[in-house]
C-alpha cells in the first residue's frame, strides 16, 4: 500500500482597507463642551445587603438591577460582601431610592455615607 498525497492549497489572505469613522458625542445645546470625565466624591448609597455569601450578594444584585432600575455594585470588604445600589451626591435623593426599595422588599436597605463616581457636569448641575 501506498499513501497517496493529497493535494490542498491555502488560500491567500486578502488586505481589507481599514475605513476610519468618527461618531459624535450629543453635547447640550446650552454648553459648548462638556465634561465627562469621571470624579470620586463623598456621596450616598443604599446598602442593600450585607452577608458572607457571594452567590447570595450576586444572586441578589441580578433581581436589584431589575427591581430598582439602578446601578448596582457588590463591595467586597473582607469578609463581606456589600451590595450597594445608586450614586447621589445628596441624601435625598438615596432616601427617594430607598422608599423605593421597601416597596419592592428591601426592607432592610439603609443608605450609607461613602466616596461615589460621577460624572464632572453633575457635579456642574448640583451648584
């Protein structure tokens, strides 16, 4: 018996041109640029749970997300994990949040003082 070569051929890798696009960002009609750059500062948060389970803190992130439609983040803080809902720069706005949270049975929410991001023209609007 003899092995028989089968012939192949590879094809040819083709250059494609590289097309280069610009989007614009929307800037507000009353500013000329603005800033959107993020800043840390001290803010609010509602403090949905607390507990030493991960899945249970993920778990309950994915039904936060849905239920408060809000930014939700899990802090981890040794040994455990925060799950935090919401940005604010004043407590009335987390407070707002919070009565929020309750009606859909979050009963244990609190908010808490802590460092938040944000972007730099909602620091603009607070002034």
């Amino acid at each position: 018996m003899s092995v028989k070569d089968i012939a192949f051929s590879v094809p040819r890798k083709t250059e494609k041109k590289m097309v280069q696009s610009q989007t614009a960002i929307p800037v507000p009609a009353d500013t000329a640029a603005t800033d959107t750059s993020w800043v840390t500062v001290q803010g609010y948060q509602l403090q949905l749970l607390q507990t030493e389970n991960g899945s249970q803190a993920r778990e309950t992130m994915r039904n936060a997300i849905l239920d408060l439609n809000t930014d939700v983040e899990i802090v981890y803080d040794a040994p455990n994990y925060k799950l935090r809902a919401g940005r604010f720069l004043n407590r009335y706005d987390a407070e707002r949040l919070q009565s929020l949270a309750d009606e859909k049975g979050y009963v244990n929410s609190w908010v808490v003082r802590t460092p938040v991001r944000v972007r730099a023209y909602e620091l603009q609007d607070q002034r």
